[in-house]
C-alpha cells in the first residue's frame, strides 16, 4: 500500500516526595530539578535552633540546573516528545496554536497553521507515506510502547486484527518481523478481485480519545500547555535553552522551509455499530481504502494527493472513497454519515522526516521533528524518543 513507506545507590530523604512516571507511559522516574529540597545532614540546622555564625568554606555542590525546554505543537508528535521530556525530568512548557481538549473540531479552512493532523488520523499502527532509514526503528520502538498502552484506562488504544488487501502480489516490509501474528491472508478468504494479502496484529489508536489521554498524561506529569499562535521562531527563542518544533506543516512558514508539504486524506466518519474491520487496499487504479472500526464510529477512507493544500473535502472523491469502502465493506453502504472531512499529513523531503539538532549562533538549540507523513502515529514514542535526547544533550 504505502507510496512511500520502507520496504523491507544512594536514596536521598528528600522532604518532597519523588515523583514517578506512575500507571502512564514509561517507567523511567523524575528526579526533582536544582532547587528542590535536597539537603545533606551538614546543611541540616542544629538542634536546638543554634545556627554557627562562621562563614562556609565549602559551600556544598548544587546539581547543575536543567534549563526549561519549550515544546512548540500539541499534536501526537509534541506530546509524546514532551511526556518523554518532562519522565526524563526536564521543566517543559508547550506552546501550540490547538490543543486536543479545546473544541478541536472548529477550525475554517484555509486558517493558519492547518488543523491538527494527529486530530484526523483514525489511526493504525502501519508506516505509510514515509520514507527515512529510521522508520524501522522508531516503528519498532513505538510499537512496544502501543502493545503496552493496551492496559491503559482511557489510552483508547487497543489491538486488531489488521488486514491488508492487494490486486496483484503483496508488498514486503522490512518491519513485518516486528509484528504479532504476520501472515499471508489464505486465497479462500480474500475478497473477489484481491489476490493476495497480509494479516497482523497491530495496535489501533482512537486518535480523539488518545490524543485527549497524551495532553492529560503530559499535565499530569507537571507539564504545562499555553494555547498561542507564534508566528516566528524569534518569538520563542530562549537564549541558551532548547527550542524542540513540532509544528508539523506549521514548520513551513516558521522555519520558511519550502521543503514541508501537505498530502491531503480525505475521510467520511459513519455510524455502523456491527461494521468490526480494520482493512485497507491501496491500489494503484482504483485509489487508497480503508474501513476502521473505533468505538465510536467507523472511519472511511480515504485520499493521499500530495501537494493539494486545500483543507475542503471534494465531493465526488468523497462519493467515490464511500463506494470503494462499501465494495470492501458491504455492511459500510448505507451507514449514516456523521462527518466528512480532509486532514493535512505533514511531509518533508519526498518522505523524510526531520528529526536533527540545531545549534544557534547565540548559544542553545532548536530540535526539530516534523514531517511524518502518514505515519505520525506509527513513529510517535521512537521519534521521541530520540528527540528528548537530543534536546536533552549538552544542556
Ligand atoms: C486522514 C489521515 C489519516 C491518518 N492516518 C494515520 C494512521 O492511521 N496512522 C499513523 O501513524 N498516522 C496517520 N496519519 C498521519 C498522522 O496523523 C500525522 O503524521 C501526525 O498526526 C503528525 O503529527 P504532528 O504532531 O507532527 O503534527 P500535527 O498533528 O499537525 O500537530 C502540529 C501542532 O503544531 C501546532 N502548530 C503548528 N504551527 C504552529 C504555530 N505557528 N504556532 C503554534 N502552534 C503551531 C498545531 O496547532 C498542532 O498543535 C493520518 C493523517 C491523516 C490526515
């Protein structure tokens, strides 16, 4: 299917008690930043209340302060990375234009930067429209972590039964090792005009539901989120701190970076209760499909038209997508339509994704990670992975 995607001690008594990443995600703990209440029986007073006049010689050694790090985006990109950030015990602060939990839904086409791609996602676990030598690893990494979410209450993640349709013969993928229960679908169970096809288990995210559980976890963790549009880097500068941008196609006027752009996904949620499929065929002629089922609806898709900007659905591919998914969905024909929609995937470089450090002349960083495509969520927690390390070298 995809066009692009790679084939193949000591224990302190501290008078704060110390945090850990608790029931989320993650099990690294916080340790507490310089300042907090740390002190060695030497710098205890007295008992009694009698505090020696002499001077301190040897003033005791103070950890060395981490500097704040500021997130800019909210989507699975910044929160994931500011969750990481913040388990690492980094002060972290995300700015971004939209948040999940603030009536996302409202949003004018054409308003800058575009709607949130990570709140149109449906969103399997499956690298599609990218194309880095890291897509492997980080899919791997965030494949472990999703498995693990499974027992989050309100994480909306869950696992399914994946199924994978081809006209001719089947893709390879690099990373189908990686996957529980990957097999070829067997020919007395392929739909008329498939010939051939995968089935796995993969992790399914309710984007909706998940992205709400990502910002709740982050505030939970002390994390703090200011809703703002920034219209230049320099608005956000901190000399000698770190800047990590996850502006997805926002990047492209805040970086004036003409290498970002869109590929747009066109998509109709359905009510159909009964409908229980997670299939997707995308064939060459005919165009990308796919039935997902979530609790609450079932998303239909869908369109991969690279370049196209527009944020307005077109009606005769939504009539068109609605036939595809019918013709692989039966049961999807005649499901009341409760939304129709288009969703902006962030691309950089002909699939790649930017993830880099970049020192400035006066001192500091900005990390950048955005660009990643059809896959945001597929590449989420190995992305970040390696972007809380980056953010957090040398500081
Ligand atoms: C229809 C559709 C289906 C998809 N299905 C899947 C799937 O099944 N699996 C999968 O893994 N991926 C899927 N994707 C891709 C995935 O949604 C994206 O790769 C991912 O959401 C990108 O996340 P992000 O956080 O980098 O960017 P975004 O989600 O776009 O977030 C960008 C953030 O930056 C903020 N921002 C931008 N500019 C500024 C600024 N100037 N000032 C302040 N804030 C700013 C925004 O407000 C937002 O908070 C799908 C995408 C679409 C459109």
């Amino acid at each position: 299917m995809p066009a692009l995607s790679t084939p193949h001690s000591r224990q302190h008594k501290s008078h704060k008690p110390s945090h850990s990443a608790g029931n989320g995600v993650g099990s690294t703990s916080l340790s507490f930043p310089a300042g907090s209440e740390i002190r060695s029986a030497a710098e205890q007073p007295p008992k009694g209340g009698f505090v020696p006049l002499l001077p301190r010689l040897q003033p005791p050694v103070q950890p060395s302060p981490m500097p704040p790090i500021l997130v800019l985006g909210a989507g699975v990109t910044g929160l994931s990375t500011a969750i990481r950030l913040r388990q690492a015990g980094a002060s972290v602060r995300v700015v971004a234009a939209v948040r999940p939990s603030e009536h996302p839904r409202a949003h004018a086409p054409g308003t800058w930067p575009p709607y949130p791609a990570s709140l149109r996602a449906a969103a399997v676990w499956y690298p599609y429209h990218v194309s880095d030598p890291r897509v492997e690893r980080w899919a791997a990494a965030t494949l472990h972590e999703l498995h693990r979410l499974v027992d989050e209450p309100g994480a909306g993640v869950s696992i399914v039964p994946f199924v994978e349709l081809f006209r001719g013969a089947p893709a390879e993928y690099a990373w189908s090792a990686a996957v529980r229960r990957f097999s070829a679908v067997p020919a007395d169970r392929l739909p008329a005009g498939f010939a051939s096809g995968w089935e796995m288990e993969v992790p399914f995210v309710d984007a909706p539901v998940y992205m709400r559980w990502l910002e709740r976890r982050f505030l939970d963790l002390g994390g703090m989120i200011e809703t703002r549009f920034v219209g230049s880097m320099g608005e956000v500068d901190m000399p000698g701190g770190v800047v990590v941008n996850c502006t997805g196609l926002g990047a492209r006027r805040l970086l004036d970076d003409a290498d970002v752009y869109p590929c747009r996904g066109q998509v109709v949620r359905v009510r159909a209760p009964a409908v229980r499929a997670w299939t997707v065929s995308d064939d060459p002629a005919a165009g990308l499909t796919y039935v997902f089922a979530r609790g609450h609806d079932v998303m239909l898709g869908g369109t991969a038209e690279d370049g196209v900007w527009d944020e307005t659905v077109d009606p005769a591919a939504i009539d068109a997508l609605r036939k595809r998914a019918a013709a692989l969905v039966p049961a999807t024909a005649d499901a009341e339509v409760l939304e129709v929609a288009a969703g902006l995937r962030p691309q950089w470089r002909g699939g790649r994704v930017r993830v880099e450090r970049e020192e400035r002349p006066g001192g500091g960083a900005v990390v950048h990670s955005y660009g990643h495509g059809g896959s945001g969520f597929t590449l989420s927690w190995g992305c970040a992975d390696d972007v809380a390390r980056l953010a957090l070298a040398a500081t």
